[in-house]
C-alpha cells in the first residue's frame, strides 16, 4: 500500500513541527514550509527523515498564490498528489487597533487566511481525484471570542472557522472532511514573551492549570487527518477548559 502524503504550513517550529513530526513517526511522507527560517525548516526535515519517510521542504510565502502553484507543481511531481492538508502558517500581533499600520493588517490578513484559501484552492482538486481527503485548520479560540489587543488576530482565525465550516459542507459529498483546532495557550516560542507574573497569571485562569504542549496539538491533527470520516465542520477547542 503506497504511503500517505501530508503537507504542513509553517512548520519550522512550535506545534507545526510537531504535527509534520507525528505525521512522519506513522509512516506518512511530509511536505513542510515555511517564509524565513530555512536553517530551523532543514533541521526539521532532517528529524523527519529519521523515520524513514521521504521529506519535501519549502522555503516561500504561503499567502502568495503564484508562489503555492509552483509548491503544489512540485508536490504532483514528486508525490502524485495530497491525502492530508495541515493549514498551521500564522503569524500573531500583539497591541491596540488604532496602532496598527493598515501593511500590518494586510500581512495578517496575508498569513494567516489568504495562506488558507491558496492552499485548499490547490489542494481540493487533488483530492477529488481520489474522492477522499483531509483538510485541518489550525485555529485559535480568539477566533471565537476575540480577544483585546488581538483584533487582527481574532479577526483572521474567526474567518479560519467560518472558512472551515463552509468549506466542510462544500466537500463532504466528496468525501472530503474539514475541520479545525480552536487552540488555546499553547506552549510555543510565539508564547515566550510573556513575563513570569503574567504566564503564572494566564495558567491560574485556565482551568487545566498549565499550557497546551504543541505535541497535544499534534495528536489531535492526526486524529482529524487521519481517522473521522464523519466528523467534518467542526471547531474543536483544545484550551484546557480555558474559553
């Protein structure tokens, strides 16, 4: 039985790594991008490579079309085509909305739902092919209730969920099953700008008591990838009770 293709955006690090690193670990080949930490992405592919699984990298911008054709051209050469798509590249802006440069905004927007849209433009086709495949959108709970001095943020992953949603419907008389993580305090790089008092604070109001781990992330975008058929439309939270 031939192996399974995946690709994961913006996995350089943090939970992106972790989800192309489970995927490896069951026997899946990994396709993984990013827009400018190549030294960390090869580093990546080198991790992956150890489970005996063919690894593709990427190096360019997710939120510009032209450039996600020629990755899509090269994922049909090499890999014949895409069984699951792990939609992780995002950027995140901390601060008030009358600060934020209107490039600002248009590099969020960018990132974060454009890179969205592109990806399962090419993506979708792909899997019609083979009448069967899985979308994973990884989201954020602001996406579902905002959070202040995160607007643009809450903003592009509450499109994500919308996205998600309607696309799910748009697919699953194919076969093909969308869903998306709604994450909570994960324990990432994009996290450790927090001061101690501040991150000491954040877990007390979580009920779980501490932060995600992107490796719980992981898990649970391999279930979506790999297991449901059913479940499809879906915004699953995974913030420890927190929202």
């Amino acid at each position: 039985m031939p192996r399974k293709t995946v690709l994961v955006t913006g996995a350089s690090r943090g939970i992106g790594k972790a989800i192309a690193i489970k995927y490896a670990k069951k026997g899946y080949n990994v396709i993984i991008t990013c827009v400018h930490r190549r030294d960390q992405l090869l580093l990546t592919e080198v991790e992956i490579e150890n489970y005996n699984v063919e690894c593709m990298t990427w190096v360019g911008d997710a939120g510009d079309y032209n450039s996600c054709e020629e990755l899509f051209k090269q994922i049909k050469k090499q890999f014949g085509g895409l069984d699951v798509l792990v939609n992780n590249a995002g950027i995140s802006y901390i601060g008030l909305l009358q600060d934020m440069k209107p490039e600002d905004w248009e590099l969020m927007i960018r990132t974060n739902l454009t890179s969205v849209f592109n990806c399962c433009r090419l993506a979708v086709p792909m899997m019609l092919q083979k009448q069967q495949g899985k979308i994973v959108n990884i989201s954020s709970v602001w996406g579902i209730s905002g959070a202040s001095c995160e607007v643009a943020y809450s903003a592009t992953k509450g499109g994500v969920n919308a996205f998600t949603k309607a696309l799910a419907k748009e697919l699953a008389p194919s076969n093909i099953q969308v869903n998306a993580i709604a994450c909570g305090a994960i324990d990432t790089e994009m996290n450790h700008f927090l001061h101690r008092e501040d991150l000491i604070g954040l877990m007390e109001d979580i009920p779980a008591g501490r932060l995600g781990k992107a490796e719980e992330v992981a898990d649970l975008a391999y279930h979506l990838g790999y297991k449901e058929s059913y479940l499809t439309g879906q915004i699953i939270g995974l913030d420890g009770g927190w929202i």
